[in-house]
C-alpha cells in the first residue's frame, strides 16, 4: 500500500486547520480520504466543495440514489476506503 505524508491534525494551521475542523463538525473526525490531501489545503477545500455540491445539494436524485450510486462506483472500481 502507498504511504503519503500527511499533516498531523495538532499541527495544521491556516486554511488547513480551517477544512479539518469542518471535517470534525461534519463528520465526528478526520477521515483518511480527507486527511491525505492536507499537503495541498487548497484541493482539499475544492474537493469538499465538490463533495458537497453532488451529494448534499439540490438534485434531482434523492439522497439515497446518490450514496446508491457511489457505493456502486466504489465496488466495482475495488475502492475499500
């Protein structure tokens, strides 16, 4: 398994200690899919954005049909996170 350095949570500061304390209100922690991109605080705020806007925002799939949807994509892509 690939190793990527990563910023420990105590020591992030800026806009990355921004993005992972709204992990923590979002989610009850830092999860690893998140916390691989803090070398680059930037593509990570970009991503939750992105995250946000097809999962949580308006659609015109329900909720339901989204994660339906992603956890089918992870299966057959053999994504295990």
């Amino acid at each position: 398994m690939p190793w990527i350095e990563q910023i420990p949570v105590e020591k992030a500061t800026g806009l990355l200690k921004k993005e992972l304390e709204a992990a923590v209100e979002r989610a009850g922690r830092v999860w690893h899919i998140v916390h691989v991109m803090s070398l680059n605080p930037r593509a990570l705020r970009d991503s939750m954005r992105f995250y946000t806007a097809i999962m949580l925002k308006d659609s015109p799939l329900t909720r339901v049909q989204r994660e339906m949807l992603a956890t089918v994509v992870a299966r057959e892509l053999e994504c295990h996170y």
